[in-house]
C-alpha cells in the first residue's frame, strides 16, 4: 500500500489522498475478491436515469401543452422532479425558453407543423 501512495504523490503531488484513503482503496480492491487492480469503467449500481423515458415525456408534453406559459420550475414542482430533470425533459422534447428571466416554454415551430 505504501508504494501506491508514494506513486500517488509522484504523480499528483500537493493533490495527491492521504495515505489512509490509498488503504481504503486498497481494501476495497482486496475485499471484492475479483483481484481487479483497475477501477475505471466498471459498471455500478445506482438509479438508472429515468426523467426522458418516453412515458415521462408523454406526462410532460401534455402538462406543457395544457399550459404554454407554465415555467420549468412549476414543471419541475408538477413532476416532483428537480429544476435540472425538468430542463433535461423540456431538451428532450425540444421545446425552447423564451427569455432567461421569466423561463417560459413555448414549443418550437417545427414541432408543431409535425403535428398536423
């Protein structure tokens, strides 16, 4: 473990973790058995994304086309999601907002002539 930090420090210096969080890392390597030295790209658990799933954004196109003047953060509190999830929808519909004070959403042009 120690040559590991040394190596750490060579390379990051002043950034470089402290020795106890190298141990760590050297722990958690060893505890999971695999004998995996490299943690990049290996997959995760964790909540996979789900604020662009299609039914989501069928929610969310008739929410906004009930109400053309609804801001992203009213979205946001009708969706129960974060401002973030709520503009990653409103990207994801390609819709627009008309001025960055007021965040009003209006849909596109192009969306529109599409429908008819």
């Amino acid at each position: 473990m120690g040559n590991i930090h040394k190596q750490l420090c060579v390379l990051y210096r002043s950034s470089a973790v402290e020795r106890n969080t190298a141990g760590r890392w050297v722990q958690t390597v060893k505890a999971s058995g695999s004998g995996e030295m490299e943690l990049h790209h290996q997959p995760r658990s964790g909540c996979p994304a789900t604020a662009t799933s299609p039914d989501i954004l069928q929610h969310t196109d008739g929410i906004i086309r009930a109400d053309r003047c609804i801001t992203s953060s009213q979205l946001a509190i009708q969706l129960s999601a974060s401002n973030g999830s709520a503009m990653a929808i409103i990207d994801a519909l390609r819709y627009s907002k008309v001025g960055s004070s007021t965040s009003h959403i209006r849909a596109q042009m192009s969306k529109e002539s599409h429908l008819f």
